[in-house]
C-alpha cells in the first residue's frame, strides 16, 4: 500500500506540473492555425542600373500571434528554392544585384507569424539593366548653308540628343538638355539650325535608356557648304627663264596651290598654302627656260570643297 500510495503522489505530481507548463504557453500561439496576410505595397525604390536594390513594403497583418519575420527570395531562389530570413523589417536591400543578368526578375517576400505559419507571397517583377545603347548608323544629310539633318538608330528605346560644335570639344546640343520625361525612341532625326555658312562642324550623339545608361558615339564631321569655290581671273605673269607668277581669285576663302609639268599630265604641284584667302598667288621656280609648261590652279574652302578649272600653258623665257 505504501508503494502505491507513492505512485498516486508522483503521478498526480507529474500531471499538476504538465498544466502548469499549458497554462505559461499562450493560447493564440498554441491554438493559431491561420498565415498572416501578404504584404501590401511592395516597391523598388533603386534605379535599375543600381549595384544594389532595396525593396519595401507595408506590413503583413496577423490577429492571432502576430508578426515574427519575414522571408524573401529572388527569381525563386533558384533551384533549391531558397528563402533569406529577416526580423520583423518592412525593408530589405540586395547587396549582389549586378550579378543577375540583364533582364526582368522576380521579387517574392511573406511574413512567418509567431506560430509559424506562412502568409502569401507578395511579388514584384524588377529589371536589372545596366549596358548603355548602342548606337549605329549615325549620318548628317541635307547640308545648306545654315543647317543640317542628324539621323541616327539606337538597339533600344533612348533619349538622345547631338552635340555638336566647330572643333571636337562641341559647346552646343540639341536639344539643350535630354528630357527623361519625353518618348524613348529607336530612331531619330534631328535638324541642326542656325549654323555658320562655309564651316566645318564637330558632332557627336549622346543616347541614355531608360534605366540612365549612357552611350555615347564617336565624333563625326559635316560642312554647311557644299558649294565648291568659283576660281575667277587666272592669270600668269612675270615669267623669266626659270620662273612665273600664277594668280587667280575665289568668291570665298580657300586655299592655294598649282600643279604643273611639260605635259598635260603635270607631275609636279606646288606646296599647299592652307592659308584661307580670296586672292591667290604662287610663284613657281625651277623652271626650264623656252619650254612649254601646263598648269592648273586648285582651290579647296573650310568645308573641304574643291574647284578645279580647265588647265593652261605658258611659256618661260628662251
């Protein structure tokens, strides 16, 4: 009797500490079966060429055991499906976003409440972009002599602008500045004004896309003239045994040289005098005296036109 007596004591014990262990436990905890809500507003406040992306979002709800923490993932987690564990944050900011590739991914996040259960996953699709466009087919066309048209072809939707100026340093754009609000485009088509006749421009194109990749082309050159210089009263004077003097004039600034040879096949050229001037003259020396000699007389302007006119001859002095 004694023995059992015992027993009865050790196990009304046991049984007196189990509900006392119950009832230290929380009822919603031990009773909540219900996931909390997802979360709401789920945004990407980073550009998408940024090294790092932070998300944010407003909190999960849970009546019953409230909130613990929350789980993220990106695309999935990949195959082993892997999910990152914060605390009780409504942020999180991913340090390693330059190593997705290029293109749209997947940003999950749910809350865990205090029993454990998982809520619905909030998503949101972002993109990682970080190559500039590529610009090609860059072109100037339709030349006067205060304007030009710039064309040009992007592998992406960018807003572009050209840059432009009379030495590589450029000093203007059009237009003035790239507005990020207007529409993004492939192609483009740009008309510069108001430039300086006979002159030789600088330019180049400047495309950001729409994540602020920026691009930029090479330098290209275009002339707001197109018209050659009119070479006007060529005339050959003091000739001697071994000499002449050939002069002409131009309706615009240009430079001076002559080609000349006992045949109409010349051989032989004067150095270029790059000096930009309207009246020309070039002494030629070294001549054969009593000889027949054929000359040509070659203008070029600032843009690069050249006017050459039918040849002549002279005679040196026997």
């Amino acid at each position: 009797m004694r023995w059992g007596r015992a027993l009865g004591l050790v196990l009304l014990c046991l049984m007196l500490a189990l509900a006392s262990t119950n009832c230290g436990k929380s009822d919603e905890s031990a009773a909540d079966s219900t996931p909390p809500s997802a979360p709401t507003s789920l945004t990407c406040t980073s550009p998408c060429n940024a090294a790092t992306r932070t998300f944010v979002w407003d909190a999960a709800t849970d009546d019953d055991s409230g909130v613990d923490h929350y789980l993220v993932t990106i695309d999935g987690g990949g195959a082993g499906n892997l999910w990152t564990i914060l605390g009780n944050v409504t942020t999180y900011t991913f340090e390693a976003a330059l190593a997705y590739p290029d293109g749209i991914h997947t940003f999950e996040v749910k809350a865990v409440d205090k029993a454990g259960n998982e809520g619905t996953s909030a998503t949101l699709s972002f993109i990682c972009d970080t190559t500039p466009p590529t610009i090609s087919a860059v072109s100037a066309s339709n030349s006067t002599e205060t304007s030009c048209t710039i064309t040009w072809t992007t592998n992406e939707d960018a807003v572009c602008q050209v840059e432009y100026g009379t030495t590589p340093a450029h000093g203007s754009a059009e237009p003035a500045s790239i507005d990020f609000l207007s529409s993004y485009a492939y192609s483009y088509i740009i008309n510069l004004a108001g430039l300086t006749a006979h002159t030789k421009y600088h330019y180049r194109v400047r495309a950001t896309d729409m994540c602020g990749n920026e691009a930029l082309s090479g330098d290209y050159t275009f002339a707001v003239d197109t018209v050659a210089p009119v070479i006007s009263n060529v005339t050959v004077s003091g000739t001697t045994e071994t000499g002449a003097t050939i002069t002409w004039t131009t309706d615009e600034p240009a430079t001076s040289q002559v080609e000349y040879g006992k045949t109409a096949n010349y051989g032989l050229s004067t150095v270029l005098d790059s000096s930009l001037v309207t009246t020309h003259t070039v002494n030629l020396t070294g001549l054969t005296a009593g000889t027949t000699y054929y000359y040509m007389v070659r203008s070029r302007d600032t843009t690069g036109n050249e006017c050459t006119p039918p040849h002549g001859t002279f005679v040196t002095s026997p």
